[in-house]
C-alpha cells in the first residue's frame, strides 16, 4: 500500500482535498471531496471492513454522495499541495 488510511487522514484532515485514483474498471476519476461527512447517512453497515482491503470512504462533494477510494490505486492528491504516488514510496 503507498499511502496508508492513518497518512491519508493526516495530510487531509477536515479540509476539502482533490484524489485522481483509478477505478476498479481502469479509468481514471478525479474527486473533490471531504472526510467526516455524516450529515447524508442512513444507517446500515458495510459487508466489508474498508481499512483492511485499502478503502476509505469519503463524501463527493460534486456528485452530493459517499464515495469508495482505493488508496492502492490512488495517483494525486491535493490538499494545499500537491502529493503524487511515487513521493509515497
């Protein structure tokens, strides 16, 4: 894993932060998000644990929905700078 959900959550904290990440199917998305948000949710609970398999959830500030990323494929991050995969190494 490049980027660890505990990095991830330091570097981002409660600012809104821009991901460019490749989705399961190869393409490339880019998402403008927040972490925390808990103002949409309606209960219920996962069939998967996120940490374990390299997920973390977050809220699309764009498209007003939670949002899975896949921080093994995660390719850009910036919140007040610019952080890029390989600098994660």
């Amino acid at each position: 894993m490049l980027l660890t959900e505990e990095k991830f959550r330091k570097i981002v904290g409660s600012k809104f932060f821009t991901v460019k990440f490749k989705k399961k199917d190869g393409t490339i998305r880019k998402l403008n998000g927040k972490l925390g948000v808990t103002k949409h949710l309606k209960g219920g609970v996962k069939k998967y644990d996120a940490s374990s398999l390299g997920y973390i959830t977050v809220y699309d500030n764009v498209n007003k929905g939670y949002r899975t990323i896949n921080l093994n494929t995660l390719q850009e991050l910036k919140c007040g700078k610019v952080y890029r995969w390989n600098l994660f190494i």
